[in-house]
C-alpha cells in the first residue's frame, strides 16, 4: 500500500500513546505494535520515509488498511498489546520478534509462596514443575508491565527466600505503606499469598472481572471498618485496574 493513501488520517491522529493494528487487504491482522506518541509512530510506517529494516519494509507493503486505539499510558499500551498478539498471533509480530535474547515474565507456581520475577529463558524442567512464563518481552515492556503489577498488587519484591527467611526480620517499608502483603512477617498464609498470586496470573491473561471485584469488596470491607488508609490503598489499586480495563475494552 502507498503510504500516500494514508496521508490524510496521518494528520487526524492523535500524539497519544496507544496501540496500533495492521491489516492486510484480507482484514486479518498481520501485525500489532504500541506507541508512545502514536501519529509519530504511523508516519514512522506510511510517512514517505526510508524503511531500512527488510522485514519491517515487506510488512508495511501488505498494509491496507490500520486500526488504533489510545490509552492512557505507556503501561496500558503495552499490556493491550501483548493481549492483541495474542489474540491475533499476526505473521509480522513473530517474523519481527525473535524469541532470542527477550526476556520474559516468570510465576514460580510450583513454589510454596511463589515469585513474580523477570527470567532471560525459559526453564523446561520449572515449566514442568508448575512454572508459568509470559511473553517475551521487549526489555522496557516488561519493565513497565512489572512496575503496573506493583502498582495493583501487594507482592513481595525483596529477595528474601521463603519459607526460610519468615520471621528473621521485620517486614520492610513497602508492607508499612501497604504495597506488599509481608508474608515474611509469618501472618500472611501460603494459601492467601497463592490467591494473590493467582489474581497475578488472570492480570496476564487479561481475566480483570474477578481482580476488580474482589478489590472492590476488600476497599468496602475497610471502610465500614474505618480503615480509612487501608481503604484509599485499596482504592488507588482499583483505580489502576480500571485504566488498564478500560483501555483493553477497545478491542477484547
């Protein structure tokens, strides 16, 4: 497709993060990236530039026709767009993203009190264990994608092994500020600290219904409790969450 068949809707788009769709003349499909200022982005594509990557200049010239959508941040960009491919599996996204050298995103399922950790490879023999791994990811991505959990989830960060380590020391600053759940403190079970867990794991299967309202109900239970604190901590998590879902309403 001559990028000068776009030319007009390349002014009309906003600089905006957000997430883009390529389609081919078929209406499949073919490729699905993010953007931190998407008209930026797109005129990048069908601008009149020089494409000098070979794969990504064959991927532009079966280009008829894009979809975008605007979020509100890089991170809701980023976690739309890794639910996309994977709903989508375009050609290009494969052809263009060597598994090689990204990373991913590992949950230690198979562990007592599992970790959320970024992994280079994966391990068959953890996979089998129980071991999940999302991705991979561009390393930025899943920065970003980590921090976005922070931000929603009460997960431990410090590098403390348990059960080990439970009860060695006092929990640290992100437990008195209300950002980890502080299983090492010996008052958080295994069974609670795995359901938390597994909120993590529909987060990366896009699944947000049950995560919003069990936040939801949590925030309300410490309100009537006035736990005033609890509850604002609780609402600011919710309040990610709600970003984030709205952004992923788009198109899921």
């Amino acid at each position: 497709m001559n990028g000068n068949a776009f030319d007009a809707r390349l002014d009309t788009i906003p600089m905006d993060p957000g997430v883009y769709l390529m389609k081919d003349a078929s209406g499949s499909v073919i490729y699905v990236g993010k953007a931190k200022k998407l008209r930026n982005r797109l005129r990048s594509y069908f601008g009149g530039g020089v494409i000098t990557h070979p794969k990504v200049a064959a991927m532009v010239s079966h280009v008829a026709d894009f979809e975008y959508v605007v979020v509100g941040s890089e991170s809701e960009a980023l976690l739309l767009e890794a639910n996309l491919i994977k709903r989508y599996t375009p050609k290009y996204n494969i052809l263009l993203r060597d598994d090689k050298g990204y990373p991913y995103c590992c949950i230690t399922l198979n562990e007592e009190y599992p970790r959320v950790f970024k992994a280079f490879r994966t391990d068959e023999k953890a996979r089998k264990a129980g071991a999940l791994y999302f991705g991979p990811y561009m390393n930025a991505d899943l920065y970003h994608t980590l921090q976005t959990i922070y931000d929603i989830f009460p997960l431990k960060r410090c590098r403390k092994l348990l059960p080990r380590d439970i009860g060695k020391e006092r929990p640290c600053l992100n437990a008195h500020i209300g950002k980890c759940m502080a299983p090492c403190g010996g008052e958080v079970s295994a069974a609670d600290y795995r359901k938390m867990i597994g909120q993590i794991v529909l987060f990366f299967e896009g699944k947000y219904d049950g995560i919003e309202e069990d936040l939801r109900e949590k925030m309300l239970q410490a309100s009537e409790d006035l736990d005033f604190e609890k509850a604002a901590v609780l609402r600011d998590r919710l309040q990610a969450l709600s970003n984030i879902k709205k952004s992923q309403r788009v198109f899921m």
